[in-house]
C-alpha cells in the first residue's frame, strides 16, 4: 500500500511518498522514488508499477497561458497519457491499476 501525499503552503507544492514496493508475499524498497517532476509537472503514482514509465517516457503537453487548469487536464493532459500508455504497455489485458496526483 504505497501513501502519497501533497500540501500546498504560500504557492509552494510539496509531495512526499513512500518508497515500498509489495505484492501477497513479500515488501520490499525501491531504489528510484514514486514521485518525480516533468516538465514543470510534480507527479506522485501508486498502485502498479507502470507509473514508473512517466518517469522515463513521459513528455507532458505544456499548457497554454489562459488554458482552464482543469480542462487542459481532463483532456489534453489525459490524452497524452493515453497515446503514450498505448504506445509502450506491456501487460496481459489486465486494466491499469495505477493513481497519480499530478
């Protein structure tokens, strides 16, 4: 069970998180942690570790100046997660278990 956490304080954004990694049998420690930047994005992700993709394939869009902050989310942004999560999933059709805070 992975905890990501964010606090906002005088227009400064801090996130923190656990850097465990479990199945049914076994925790372990991951050696990278759950949260990195990209391109001006703060990214926590939990549950599978496909996450850890954005770290590395990730090029998010960058917003344009008077764009509405949850539009450009819920569209653009989201978008390209999704092309770049069809481009490199590798699974077994099995849904995306995976909650970023972004």
């Amino acid at each position: 069970m992975t905890c990501i956490v964010a606090v906002k304080h005088e227009n400064i954004i801090y996130m923190a998180g656990d850097r465990a990694a479990s199945n049914d049998s076994i925790i372990g420690t991951l050696a990278t942690p759950k949260i990195f930047s990209r391109e001006g994005f703060l990214i926590g992700y939990c549950g599978s570790m496909a996450g850890k993709r954005l770290m590395y394939h990730f090029d998010p869009p960058t917003p344009k100046p008077f764009d509405d902050t949850d539009e450009f989310m819920h569209t653009t942004f989201l978008n390209y997660l999704k092309d770049l999560y069809e481009k490199i999933w590798i699974g077994d059709g099995e849904p995306l278990d995976l909650d970023l805070i972004i």
